[in-house]
C-alpha cells in the first residue's frame, strides 16, 4: 500500500491444517505498519473462519487474531511482545472453548553471528482444549542462536514451564527442558 503500510489476504481450506485440510474456507490476513527507517513494527494478522469444531472429522478449526509489536533499541538489542486470542464453538464437553496468549522477547546481539534470546510466555488454556490440560501456562525459555555460516542456524535453549491449576507434565505441575536445534536454509 505505501513504504510502511502492507496488507495480504488469502484463503485456505480450515486453520491448524497441513496434511488433512478441512472442506471449510478461511480467510488468512495481516495488516503490517513499518516504517523503512524506523525502530518500531506492528502486525496483525487473522485466522478467521467457521471457528467450530467439526465433531465428525474430530477436527479443529479456531478464529485466531494475533498482534506483534517489534521495537529495535539499537544495533544489539531487539524486543517482541505478542499476544493472541483464538476461541472455536461446538466443542465436544466444552462448548465454546477459548484461549490467549503473551509473549516477550528479548534478543542481544553479541557478534554478528551470535545473539541470545530470553522468552517470557503466558498461555491461558481455561478448558484445557488446546494443550489438554485446563490451566495458566508460564514458561521462561533462555537461547543462543549462533550463525557459522549465514545459511545455518543453531540454537541451544533452556526452557521452564508451568501449570499451577493442573498437572500436564507428567503428572507434575513443572517441566525443565534442555533442547536444540540445527537450521539449514537454501
């Protein structure tokens, strides 16, 4: 639309597919404000279709709306904050079941090809049917991400999550993660 204002729209067959595509139509879309020599950036984009869930095929198909704040402080350090809300009706023993969450970034660049990440994240899953297990979701996760060639990314985190109204991990309300992953982009 202009140098800091992009829009896109699409429309697929049910959200939360890749394999097995739904036979409803969804609207995908996003409204993106950045300007090219600025520090900050919005995005909001949707997921937004019957938003039931389809008993027969035992198939989700939420509403999502998801927002996305960047601001560059300077060279080395980087924030994200993002929140979403999704909700879906007809959910077997449920009804309508809905959700929302926030995140932060923090990101520091160390050397050009290394910056660390810390993440702080709250998921609310009130009916527990996104993650099967009803409760407040807190995880803070700590990552390197080290580039030694530009086209391969590896990225070691430790990660903390908790549920204080359930037990999801292993019949524990906590679970310590130690993970990593290797990225090869062509």
């Amino acid at each position: 639309m202009t140098d800091a204002l992009s829009v896109q729209a699409g429309l697929v067959l049910g959200s939360d597919v890749f394999i097995d595509p739904s036979d409803e139509l969804t609207f995908l879309g996003s409204v993106k404000w950045a300007p090219p020599a600025g520090r900050d950036s919005v995005l909001f984009s949707v997921i937004v279709g019957p938003g039931r869930f389809n008993a027969g095929r035992n198939f989700n198909n939420p509403n999502v709306f998801d927002l996305v704040y960047t601001h560059q402080f300077d060279t080395r350090i980087a924030y994200n904050f993002e929140t979403l809300v999704g909700y879906q009706t007809r959910v077997p023993d449920v009804g309508t079941a809905h959700w929302f969450g926030i995140l932060n970034y923090l990101t520091y660049t160390f050397a050009p090809r290394v910056s660390g990440t810390v993440r702080l994240e709250v998921f609310d899953d009130e009916q527990g049917q996104r993650t099967g297990f009803a409760g407040l979701y807190t995880a803070l996760t700590a990552g390197v991400t080290v580039k030694p060639r530009p086209s391969v990314l590896f990225r070691p985190e430790l990660r903390y999550d908790y549920n204080d109204q359930s037990r999801p991990f292993e019949n524990k309300p906590g679970l310590l993660t130690a993970t990593a992953d290797l990225i090869l982009r062509w």
